[in-house]
C-alpha cells in the first residue's frame, strides 16, 4: 500500500476508536500491527508510555483467564 492510503486507513481506525481510553486504542494499534514508537506518535504520548500500557493490559487479561484452583481432599 501507499503511505497516503495507510494514513487514511490508520486515520479512519482512530475516528472509529473515538474516545476510547488510551489503554484500547493502544491495543488496538498493537492488533492492528503498529509499533510502539508509531503508536505514541498517533496518540501525541511516548514510546514507553505505549509499551507500559500493553504490558498491563496482557498482565490483566492473564490475571482474568486464570483457571479456579481444585481443592483436592
């Protein structure tokens, strides 16, 4: 693809996130196949701002899948 058509095409992803906390755009992004550095140039933040994000965000989602432990008797 052209540079002008991925401009758009990330343009139009960010109008349908709207105001959508930081954290889902982030993931989003990162989904979409964005690096960190692009990703906080989008957004007007930091490359490291980017990076903590999703490592919260996976940290979260492994809390939430965490399977309920068996009492053995």
């Amino acid at each position: 693809m052209t540079d002008r058509v991925e401009k758009i095409l990330t343009m139009l992803l960010l109008e349908q996130l709207g105001t959508a906390p930081q954290s889902r755009k982030i993931e989003v992004l990162l989904r979409a196949g964005f690096k960190n550095a692009e990703i906080a140039t989008l957004l007007g933040t930091t490359a490291a701002v980017v990076a903590q994000t999703a490592y919260s965000s996976k940290k979260e989602k492994k809390k939430g899948k965490k399977k309920p432990r068996v009492k053995r008797s």
